[in-house]
C-alpha cells in the first residue's frame, strides 16, 4: 500500500474520531440547555473548542498529504484537495475501498453533528424566547412612545413594570 496513502487513512480515522467525539459533546450540550445547566455548557464548549483546533490540524495535514500524493502519481492537472478527486485517482482497489469506507463513515458523522447542531440552536432560541417571555410576564412589555415628543429627547428611557413604581 502507498505509504501516503495509509498516512491519509490514518488523518481520516483520527477526523473521524474527533467527530465523533464532536457527537458526544454536542448530546452533552443538549442534555445541558435542557437542564439550563450553564456551567455544563461552559465545560463541553471549552473541550469543543479544544477538539476543534484538532481538526483543523488534521485537515491542514490531509490536504498535505493529498498534494504529496497527487504530485508522487504525476497527477499535476488536480488541483483540488477533495476527497472524491484523491478517490478517483487512486488505482489500487483496495486503497479505493478503505478511502470510500472512511469517507463515508466521516461524511455520515459530519451530517449527524450538523443535525445535533441545529436542534441545540434551536433550543437556545426556544429558551432565549421562553425567557423574553418571562421576562416580560414579570416586568411588563416596554413601552413605546407613539409620538415623537422634543421634551424627551434628552431623558434616558425607564421600562415601566409593577416592581419599580414609587409608592
């Protein structure tokens, strides 16, 4: 087997560990935002963070090690760093196999990480809308001047509620 070859092999598997490990920090998150639990979220986003900068590393590495390929096979006309292009050019079926399975087992985890990521999004929003909502259940809807008046020009606005009125 290409030596190259089973270097980039090896980059995909460690992508697709750190994806994976993406997937456990991002149902950690979900199991967090619905427990309001920001302490937790704050712990899993500093991992992510940390496995973040893992993957661009491996990326940087990837690409790399696709050129080197690409230019040791006189391959000069690609200039694309795809792995669908390094899949196509590579003779030996069994290489061609073992690219194809990583790939796609990574591409299958990158779509289920985008799935957890939206859904979180979509509970931050819903929270964020849950507690505008309380907020001004307690505090009342603020107040808007339906004129433009020059005397109040200056004055700095005061929201009104039942908590800050002078008795």
């Amino acid at each position: 087997m290409n030596e190259n070859i089973q270097q980039i092999l090896m980059i995909l598997q460690e992508l697709l560990d750190e994806h994976r490990q993406l997937i456990e920090y991002g149902n950690a998150k979900t199991t967090a935002i619905t427990a309001n639990n920001v302490e937790t979220l704050s712990y899993i986003s500093g991992k992510e963070k940390k496995s973040l900068q893992r993957i661009l590393e491996l990326e940087q590495r990837r690409i790399f090690l696709i050129g080197k390929y690409m230019l040791d096979q006189k391959l000069t006309s690609h200039r694309s760093f795809k792995m669908e292009k390094l899949i196509q050019a590579v003779y030996h079926a069994n290489e061609k196999q073992q690219l194809q399975a990583v790939w796609h087992e990574l591409s299958a985890a990158l779509k289920k990480l985008q799935d957890i990521n939206e859904f979180n999004q979509q509970l931050v929003k819903m929270t964020l809308e849950h507690l505008h909502f309380t907020q001004d259940l307690l505090l009342g809807e603020a107040e808007e001047e339906a004129t433009y008046h020059r005397a109040v020009q200056g004055m700095a606005y005061n929201r009104s509620s039942r908590f800050n009125t002078r008795t």
